[in-house]
C-alpha cells in the first residue's frame, strides 16, 4: 500500500504536513488569482468572477467584493447567489460548501485549519483541517469567524462579531465570543 501524500491527508481530516512542497504550490497558485482578483479595478469587477471561478471548486451565481483570500480554491464550493463583502478570508484546507442565497457581511473569517493542542506535535508544523458547512439563506454579520468543523443550519444568522467554535442550528441567532444561542428565527 501506498503512504498518502501530504495533500490526501488535509483532503482526509488527518494531521497534515502544510509545508508540503505541492500544499505551497497549491496555496501560491490560489495567492496568485487572488493577488490578480483584488487587484482589478472597479470596472473590471465582472471580469473578477471569472478569474475566480476557476479557482474554486464549484460555483453557481456568486459575487465577490475585493480584497478576498482564500489558501487553496479548490476546497470552496458555492451554492446559488453567494455575496461576500470585503475583507473576506476563508482558508479551505478542508471543504467549505456554502448554500444557496448566504451573505457575508464585510470582514469574516472561515477558518478550516487547526493546530495540535499538544506543542511538541505544533512546533513540528503539523495541521488538520475539518470541514465546514453552511446553509441555505443563512446571514453571517461584520467580523464573525467560523471555526474548523462548524456546520450552520438554513436560515441562521450569525452576529457581528460572533466567534462560532460549535454547529449552528438551522433558523437560530447566535452571537458572541462563544457564539450562543440568542433565539429562534
């Protein structure tokens, strides 16, 4: 049997070494649409989408605002009428699949990756990632982030703010840091 490449492993959920010479790659090829995307000017902004589609994994109607970043490209997949505002990261070493109709409000951070608690195993540059997974019509506001292995329900709107580190039920509101439940939708 055959060992797993460094980039089977992320694509797995297994430790993972991201100094990989084919993770860099991947990561500066994705560095280098990015780096193109939110350079364009405004007028050109249709032409971004483009540029961007072919990075990502699988897109339908999606609209990006500048700057944008993202680790891979290949790991994010986007439902039906996807807006993100500025300032958008999302590091995709595992999958982010993303629903129909979501908005992202300027500022978020959905985060796949995750460092070993124990230091021995960190300081040797081991990473996982853990997917994520968000709904349908769900509304993440200014500054939230969205931790490895979180999944959000249709319909949930995460607060300003909100630091989400557990799943999200579908028509809920969380906010804060933890993101806890407000109320029902």
């Amino acid at each position: 049997m055959t060992e797993k490449t460094e980039k089977q492993k992320m694509l797995a959920a297994e430790a993972y070494f991201p100094s990989n010479k084919q993770l860099q790659a991947d990561r500066m090829n994705a560095k280098t649409i990015c780096h193109h995307f939110n350079q364009l000017p405004p007028n050109q902004f249709k032409q971004g989408m483009k540029v961007l589609k072919e990075l990502f994994g699988r897109t339908q109607s999606f609209w990006i605002e500048p700057q944008f970043y993202c680790d891979y490209g290949y790991n994010i997949y986007l439902g039906k009428q996807f807006y993100a505002n500025h300032g958008c990261v999302i590091l995709d070493g595992a999958p982010v699949t993303i629903g129909d109709d979501v908005m992202l409000a300027p500022g978020v951070l959905i985060s796949t990756a995750t460092h070993p608690l124990e230091a021995e195993k960190r300081n040797k540059g081991i990473e996982t990632a853990h997917a994520i997974t968000i709904g349908n019509s769900v509304w993440i506001g200014m500054g939230a982030k969205i931790l490895p292995g979180v999944t959000i329900g249709d319909n949930a709107v995460i607060a300003a703010g909100a630091v989400v580190n557990k799943s999200v039920a579908a028509n809920t509101l969380v906010a804060g840091v933890p993101a806890r439940l407000i109320k029902l939708l």
